[in-house]
C-alpha cells in the first residue's frame, strides 16, 4: 500500500478493537520472517545449559502455534495457550491440518494452572513486555512456579530500550495479505518506556470495516526484572543476549531469561 493509502486510513473512522483480535488472521504473514524453527532450536539448547532433562513444555503465550508446531518437531510432547481467542483458533485449525494432538486453549499468563506439573514454561518473542508492571510480573512467576516441576525452567525474553529506539521508533509498515490490507506505525514513548504498535487492517472483501488495534509493551530495564524474580524460588541459570549465550546487557535487543526452580522449594 503507498504512503498515500496509508495517510488516509488513518483520517478515516477506525472502529478499534482489543489487540490480536483482528491481527490474528494474518499475522502468521506479518510475522513470516521470524525463523520459528531456530527459536525452537535455541530453547533446546538453553534447557540443556540448564541441565532440564526436558520432555514436556507448555508455552505461556503461544499465539498461533508456530513455535509449539516446531518443538513438536523437536519431539517435545507440548501445550499451550494465549490471551487471545483468535489467536487460539487459528492455532487450533494449523495443529488440526497437521493431524497432531497439541493442546491450546484461551487463558492469561497472570492467571493459569494446568493438570500437572511439566518441565519447562516458555514465553517468546517479547510476548511477557505486554505485563505493563511489576506487580503482574510477580503473578507470572507465581504461575509459572507452581506449573513446573522441581528442577523444571522458566525461559523468557524481553525486548530492550535499545531494540525500541534504534529499530521501532516512528517505524511504518503495510501490506496486503490473506484478503487483508494492514498499516503499522510503531512508536516508543522514551519517558513512559512504553513501545507501542497501532495497526490498521482493512478486509478487502469490504469497502467499509477499518479496524484499529493499539498494542503496547512496557520496556523494563534487566536490572528491575532481576529484582523482581523470587531468588528463594528460582536459581538464575542465565540473562543471554539474543539467540546466544553472551551475557545479556542493556546493548542487546533481545535478552533471554532462564529460571530454575529450586530442588528445596516448599510451595
């Protein structure tokens, strides 16, 4: 879509909509550089930095189900859930096409519980910046302790106020897709620390429906996210700079975190 048509989108009446709910169609499209495969990869490899001998994982905020498609490749026997119904069917109807017995279901990350304890826990792909402040952070790890079995890890990752300025401040995009015409504008609000993400999609069956989904992440410093991990629950195995096992630094754009739970936690 040219500048143009982007321009007067915006000027036009959006009904907006709460996030995901409509981006979920085509965001298997949107998000079609991300290289699932590797990340699934690099998760292997950090639960055997952590000496997990890991046979079952659940992902905390899976979205459409490409990263539990590709643990399943890795013969991980993998569950999942999200935040957002759509979400959740469209990963419903990939796992069908695949004929494979993955579990999803629509839950928060703040608020869960599953049937029994499993080894690893996983939030990707910034998915935990959603958490606007600590306090939720603190109801995240409390799930997350109790879904895990001892010994079992907790890997997550955020995005840093380095990735926010250098690569999503006042950044557009758009594109046609799946019968559908999108405009993202993202923008990082420095004293907030707030990275926000607007997008614009528009069916092109219809002339007339113009949805608007404002997503915003909250871009904590590692130091804080250090402080509010629970030390008497959790080891910190590793803070790794993005897709390696450098130390993660402020300098990264994406840090990963990986917790073990403790053998003498009394929970």
């Amino acid at each position: 879509m040219a500048r143009k048509g982007f321009v007067s989108s915006w000027l036009r009446r959006a009904t907006e909509v709460p996030p995901y709910s409509q981006l979920a169609f085509i965001y298997d499209s949107v998000m079609r550089h991300v290289d699932y495969g590797a990340w699934a990869y690099y998760l292997s490899e950090l639960f055997l930095r952590a000496d997990v001998d890991v046979r079952e994982v659940v992902d905390i905020s899976c979205g459409t189900a490409n990263l539990l498609l590709r643990l399943s490749d890795l013969d991980y026997r993998v569950a999942g859930f999200d935040e957002s119904e759509n979400m959740v069917r469209v990963a419903r109807h990939k796992i069908l096409q695949r004929f494979l017995n993955i579990p999803v279901w629509c839950a928060s990350m703040t608020r869960f519980a599953l049937r029994h304890p499993v080894q690893a826990v996983v939030s990707t792909y910034d998915s935990i910046n959603y958490c606007m402040n600590l306090e939720t952070w603190s109801e995240v790890f409390t799930h997350a302790l109790d879904a895990l079995c001892i010994g079992g890890v907790f890997i997550f990752d955020i995005c840093t106020e380095r990735n926010s300025r250098r690569n999503f401040q006042n950044y557009y995009d758009d594109g046609r897709c799946d019968r559908v015409e999108y405009n993202r504008h993202s923008y990082y609000l420095r004293r907030e620390r707030v990275q926000v993400n607007e997008f614009l999609i528009q069916p092109l069956e219809s002339d007339k429906a113009l949805y608007r989904e404002v997503h915003r992440q909250r871009i904590y410093k590692i130091s804080e996210i250090r402080e509010v991990v629970p030390s008497q629950y959790f080891d910190v195995v590793g803070i790794y700079d993005g897709f390696t096992f450098r130390p993660g630094t402020e300098k990264s754009d994406r840090v990963h975190f990986v917790l073990k739970k403790k053998a003498d936690v009394k929970w």
